[in-house]
C-alpha cells in the first residue's frame, strides 16, 4: 500500500515529452521517497501521454498519475489544478524540462521544513542548461553565500526590486500556504509566481540553501523564451503590475517599508519601460501617454503619481542629456520638475540655463555620482555574499 505523500511534485508538459523521463527520474532518484508524482499533460500535441504511460508503468510501485486536461488551460491554471489535487504536506512545481540535480535535495528540504513551521517555502540556486549546454551556476539565481532562514520582508523588497533570479524549479511550498494565502493569479501567466513569493513571503520565513541544486533548462520551446517570443509587451507589463500589487497587499498588511520598495522597484521598472531598454533580449517602449495611464490605474494618490512622474521623467532628460540632445534635456527636466518638486532635478535644470559651463559641470558631477553609486554597489554585494 502506498502511504500518504509528504511531497506532491507537480510536473507541467506541454510539448516537453522528450525531456519529461529526464525530469521524473530526477525526482525518482532521491533520496526522500515519501514522495507523489503528478504529470500534468495540459493536451500536449506530442507523444506526453505515451512518455507519462511508460514512466507510470515502469515504476508500479511508486505513485506517480498522468492526468490529461481535456482543455488545455494553460500554465497558471494547470498548476492551480495541480495544487488542488495535490495530497502532499508540500508542493513543488517541476517543470517537464527542468530536473533536480542533487539527490539529497528533497530530504534536505523536507527536514528544514519539519524542524521550523514558520517557513513558508525553501528554494536554491541553479545551473543554467541552455540548448542542451550546462553553462555552469546561474549567477543571477545567488541570494546568499551560505545557507540561511531568511526575513521574509527583506526577502520581499528583493523580488520587487528584481536584485536576483528566483527560480522557479527549486521551490517548494507548503500546501497551506497556497490554500490560505494565495493561488497563481490567471492573468499573470509570466510573473504570477514572484506574486505568490512575495506574498508567502509577508507572513512567513524562508528558507534557502546556497548550493546549487536544481538544472533549469532554457531552450526555444521554454515557456519563457515562448511568452516573451509572442508577447514582450504583456511580460513588461506584468513587471510592472508585480510591484503596484505587492504594495497594494503590503498596505493592507500595514508594512510601510514594503510598500515604499514596491514604489521604488515601479519606479525603475517604468524608467527602463520609458527609454527602451532591451529587457530579457527584447526591445521594449513605454509611450508617456501609457506611462499616466498605468500610473491612473494602478496608484489613486496624485502626489505619489506625481512623485514617480517627475522622477521617470528626470532619467529621461538624463538620457537625452547624456545623448547630448541638451534642449530636449533641459525641457524634459523643466516638466519632470513641475510635476514634482525635487532639488536634484532642479539643480540639473539650473545648470543646463548657464550654457557651455553649466553642461560641463552637470557632466562632471554626473560621471561623479555614476562613480559613487558603482562603488556603493559593489559594497552591497559583498555584505550579501557574505
């Protein structure tokens, strides 16, 4: 008789079958065995089922289903139907292309979870498998440099402020903690995860190991490389709505600092938007007609409106400046601060009104500043790996 799963793994395929054995036989492999497996064919038009059909019959003794959507739904709502129907403590989503790299990796999870209740979920860094080809420790996926509990509020700030890459096939949740606090939002097919984080993240611990435990895959057919293929501008958008509705939850909660990073990492995020900074290999715009309108949507308060106006306006007349377009600089500065007041924006004004001599030293305090701020960061990421 198999006994009742600890862990529910829920394995999403569509169009993956020929990396799905792979991925099942990584988590056969560990060496925690209390331990279902729910491959979720979302009506893949490959061979998924015939693939899940051998696994399931080789291994009759572990528990392992194939369940075929009799629509395809889609990744958010597939994995909201995987949660439901899972029976484990905990819920980790494996991708049928990624794979777990350690065979401990589970266990090592497991018993972090049963000795502290108060963390919410655990993840790890990964190994990049790009078009077949292991390019060793995905960087971007290093929160720390030795294995910690983590504030979850802290924790929060970072997500919002995309400081790091959270991967996705090294987290494992706590069934409760999807039942009472979220699910995967549907009509955030690219960035509803880092919402699910975030919001776990508010009211519990985390965990984290720092080795790199988990290989995730990215090739053409990965739904990232998919979605922001067909769809850049919905993924830039979501982006975007990941911090105003972060913040919109932290209010609730009434954690103020929470709140102020949601509206710093917006800020950034419609700076970038604004002067059309390749984002994830892709080219993106956002008009300033589109930037009041998802400001109006997303923020009721006109001096907050105003603030974040005035400072995406001023790095836009940084650019020109920069750029040397110094009449256009000079006149977007000029709006930026009659949107909102600020002293720096002001003294770029100034200057730029004193010709030859203002643009020069406005040059030289710029490239002053750059200096600080690159020193200022290195700093910061030394006390992080530490």
């Amino acid at each position: 008789m198999i006994e009742t799963p600890s862990v529910s793994f829920l394995v999403p395929c569509y169009n993956l079958a020929h990396y799905l054995a792979e991925c099942v036989n990584s988590i056969l492999s560990q060496s925690y065995k209390n331990i279902e497996i729910i491959i979720l064919d979302d009506q893949s038009p490959d061979n998924t089922a015939e693939v899940s059909q051998t696994v399931v019959s080789t291994h009759p003794d572990r528990n392992i289903i194939h369940v075929r959507n009799s629509e395809n739904l889609g990744n958010i709502r597939n994995y909201n139907r995987g949660i439901r129907m899972a029976a484990g403590k905990y819920v980790w989503i494996l991708s049928a292309d990624d794979r777990l790299r350690s065979r401990r990796i589970v266990e090592k999870y497991v018993r972090l979870m049963e000795s502290d209740p108060e963390v919410g979920y655990i993840f790890c860094p990964g190994r990049l498998i790009e078009n077949g080809q292991d390019r060793g420790i995905e960087q971007a996926s290093v929160y720390r440099g030795r294995d910690q509990i983590l504030n979850g509020q802290q924790l929060v700030k970072d997500i919002v402020d995309n400081n790091f890459s959270l991967l996705a096939p090294s987290v494992m949740i706590r069934k409760k903690c999807y039942e009472e606090i979220t699910l995967f939002p549907e009509d955030m097919p690219f960035r509803g995860d880092s919402y699910v984080w975030s919001l776990i993240a508010m009211q519990h611990k985390v965990g984290y190991f720092a080795e790199a435990m988990i290989d995730y895959r990215v090739h053409d057919n990965s739904m990232t490389s998919t979605l922001m293929r067909e769809n850049a501008t919905m993924a830039m958008e979501e982006d975007i709505a990941v911090p105003w509705r972060v913040k919109a939850e932290a209010e609730k909660r009434n954690l103020m600092d929470v709140v102020n990073h949601c509206w710093n990492a917006a800020t950034q995020i419609y700076i970038c938007a604004v002067l059309g900074t390749r984002y994830r290999g892709f080219s993106y715009r956002l008009t300033l007609e589109r930037l009041e309108s998802s400001l109006l949507k997303y923020e009721p308060n006109l001096i907050i409106r105003s603030r974040i106006r005035a400072r995406v306006l001023a790095a836009f007349g940084d650019y020109l400046f920069w750029q040397n377009r110094i009449r256009e600089a000079r006149e977007m500065y000029q709006v930026a601060n009659a949107s909102y007041r600020n002293i720096t924006t002001w003294t770029k004004l100034t200057l730029l009104r004193y010709g030859k001599l203002g643009v020069a030293l406005r040059a030289y305090i710029g490239r002053f500043s750059q200096l600080l701020r690159k020193l200022i960061r290195i700093q910061l990421d030394l006390i992080h790996l530490k």
